[in-house]
C-alpha cells in the first residue's frame, strides 16, 4: 500500500497467507497460476513495505533505486500480460476464450511499451502527501491506460465464471477510482484493491472445488 510501511507488510502477509492456501485447494496446473496471484502480489507489496523504509534517508541510495524499479516492473510490466493468462488458463468457454487472446495481446503490447519506457527514460519514487508516487518520465497516454485496463480487468469482466467476472470487475473499478482520487500515485494507489481481489480469488478457488465435490457426489449416487 502506498499509505505506510505498516499496511504494506501487512498486506504482504494476508496476501502470502491468501496465496498459500488458494494454492494448496487449487485443482491442477491449470489453476496454479491464478492461485498464484495473491503471492505474487504480496512479494510486490514487500517491496514496497521496504521503499516506504529506505525512501526517508534519501531517493538516491542504490536500494532507493533498484526497489523502484523491482515495483513498476511488477505493477506495470507483469500484471498486464500475467493477469489475462491467469483468466485464460482457466476459461472452458472456447469463444470467450479468444475474446482473452485478445486482452493478452493488447497486455503484450502495453507491458512491451511500458517496459521500453521505464528502461529508457528517468525511472524512481518520492514520497509525496502520505503516497509513495512512482515516476518514469510523464504521465502515461489515455490509450495506454485503457490498455492496461482491459489486460488487467476486463479480461476477467469477459469470463464465462461469475467469481472471475466479478474479480475483473472489482479490479477495473478500482484501478478507475485509484486513477481518479489519487492519480499521481496510481500505481501505488490501485494496488489496495488488488488486495481486496486476492481474496475473491481465494473464494473463487473454493468455489470451484465445491462445485467439483457436488458433481463428483452426485456421479457417485448414481
């Protein structure tokens, strides 16, 4: 979180707590990267946990630097093109499941341009009013946004699974009231929703594994 150090350790270790047990009730490969998402999430907000320590004594220490860097290849790199996998791994609809193909593919070109830009322009964070803002050189087109958007959220809104589509809308509209209330520390911002995603992602799995329990006992009685 971008709002102390305390609620980004903390929400580190929900989230890891989260990620362990949805990975422990996922049902097979095909759902391990979507377990896996509260883990990963939850080494992002580490890093953060540990900027939010180092940034008081100076933005300019090599810590200072190289932890800027592991967040917004996180936050703006690997969600876009992780994120719409996640949800197509796990899509039985083959229609839908190309409507996915094409959120990865704008995904893939928005990390590919984000990942040019944080490599080839000024990249860092300063504390700023209680948020950590993150900057890498402006602020990000509309277009990119709206890309980020659809590879992140609506890939999700898309599913064919009423838990999944309402994880990407829970992450669309926070990432939308992240971007409004907070805008120059979205990056940051957004991710208290994320947080609130890790856990539908855990019902989700639960969800899953029940609904196979169900038919499973229902075959069985037959």
């Amino acid at each position: 979180m971008c709002f102390s150090p305390t609620a980004s350790f903390v929400t580190a270790g929900l989230t890891g707590t989260l990620g362990i047990i949805a990975l422990t009730r996922a049902n097979g490969p095909r759902e391990w990267p979507l377990a896996s998402v509260p883990m990963v999430f939850a080494i992002q907000q580490g890093i953060e946990g540990l900027l939010w320590l180092d940034l008081p004594s100076g933005p300019t220490g090599s810590t200072a630097i190289g932890l800027p860097l592991l967040f917004l290849l996180f936050a703006e790199v690997f969600w876009p093109v992780y994120a719409p996998i996640t949800i197509l791994l796990v899509e039985p609809s083959a229609a839908r499941r190309h409507l996915k193909l094409l959120c990865l593919a704008v995904g893939l070109g928005a990390s590919s341009y984000l990942l040019w830009r944080i490599l080839a322009g000024p990249h860092g964070a300063i504390l700023v009013e209680g948020h950590i803002v993150y900057y890498t050189g402006g602020r990000l087109s509309n277009a990119v946004g709206v890309a980020y958007l659809a590879a992140t959220g609506v890939s999700g809104m898309l599913s064919s699974r009423r838990t999944l589509a309402a994880l990407g809308t829970v992450i669309l509209m926070g990432s939308a009231a992240a971007y409004v209330l907070y805008w120059e520390a979205f990056v940051s911002v957004w991710c208290f929703f994320a947080a609130v995603a890790s856990v539908m992602i855990l019902w989700h799995i639960e969800w899953s594994r029940w609904q196979r329990l169900r038919i499973a006992r229902a075959f069985r009685d037959v």
